[in-house]
C-alpha cells in the first residue's frame, strides 16, 4: 500500500484524531486540579470528578493512537519498521507512560477524590470546635496531589519526547 495510498492517509488521520483528542483531552489536567483545590467543597468535588471522567474517556483514544501507529506500521509497504530507532522507541516511550498512568496517577487521583467526597460528606466544623489542625483527608489530599502533578509533569515530559521522535524519526 505505500505512504501514498489512501488507506494509510486515513489511518494516520486517525491517528492524529486520536492523538489530539486524547492527549489534548488531558495536558491541562493540572488546572483542573488547581481549580478543584481552589473551590474545594462541592464545587471542587465537582470539578475533580467531571475532570476524572473526560480522562477515562480520552484513555480510549490514547490507546487507539498505538493501534493507529501499529497499523501506520504494517500500511507502510516496508518505508517503516518496528526495529527504527523512533518507532521502538517512541513506542517504549509510550508503554511506560501508559504505565505510569495506570500504576501511579490514576490510583492517586480515584483516591484524592474519594478523600474529597469524605470531606465534603464531613461538613463544616461545629460551631464553637477548637482547630486542632486539618483533617487527616486534606492531609493525605497534598501529598497525593504533589505526586500527581510530579507524575502528570513526566508524562508531559515523555509527550514532547514522542513527539520529538515522530517529527525528526532519528
């Protein structure tokens, strides 16, 4: 089929579709975060929850960016192989960013959220209470939120790195 051939043009539109829903879906992620810890309460919770929801909806177009690459590969008549260094590479780049977002991030945000839904069911102080310091949920809720933004940092990161390794294919 070739670089040429229709078949592959359309499937690397929707690769490039993909991509952009998915990876455009979940880079600003981290202002949604900021706003939902600026708001705090409902309206946090709120945020926090529709923020989770679009990133397991963009999840499914991330995936299918690999499927779409895969395929790129095998359409391409032998112009490109697995063994290039900006195919194998690019694609351990984006194992381990599937990786890190399965194992870390994802865990972490289910987890802030549900601290957050605790809170949020917990209600003000009474009136009169003596502060005795934050409760243990807000605690627990900065130090997740600073591993997630430490990893959503490096998936950006291996982001631009796969995008260097398409555009320049070393």
């Amino acid at each position: 089929m070739g670089l040429n051939s229709g078949i592959y043009k359309f499937v690397l539109v929707l690769h490039i579709l993909a991509a952009i829903i998915g990876f455009g879906a979940v880079i600003l992620n981290g202002i949604y975060g900021q706003q939902a810890k600026a708001k705090k309460g409902t309206e946090g919770l709120a945020i926090a929850q529709a923020n989770f929801l679009v990133a397991r909806v963009a999840q499914f177009f991330i995936y299918a960016v690999f499927i779409f690459g895969i395929l790129l590969v095998v359409l391409s008549d032998d112009a490109w192989s697995f063994g290039d260094l900006w195919i194998w590479s690019s694609t351990a780049l984006y194992i381990l960013g599937v990786g890190l977002s399965h194992g870390l991030l994802q865990p972490d945000v289910r987890r802030m959220i549900g601290l957050m839904e605790q809170l949020v069911a917990m209600g003000p102080p009474p009136a009169g209470a003596t502060a005795t310091g934050p409760p243990t949920q807000v605690i627990e809720l900065e130090e997740r939120g600073r591993r997630v933004g430490l990893v959503s940092t490096v998936l950006d990161l291996i982001l631009v790195g796969i995008l260097f390794l398409m555009v320049w294919k070393p």
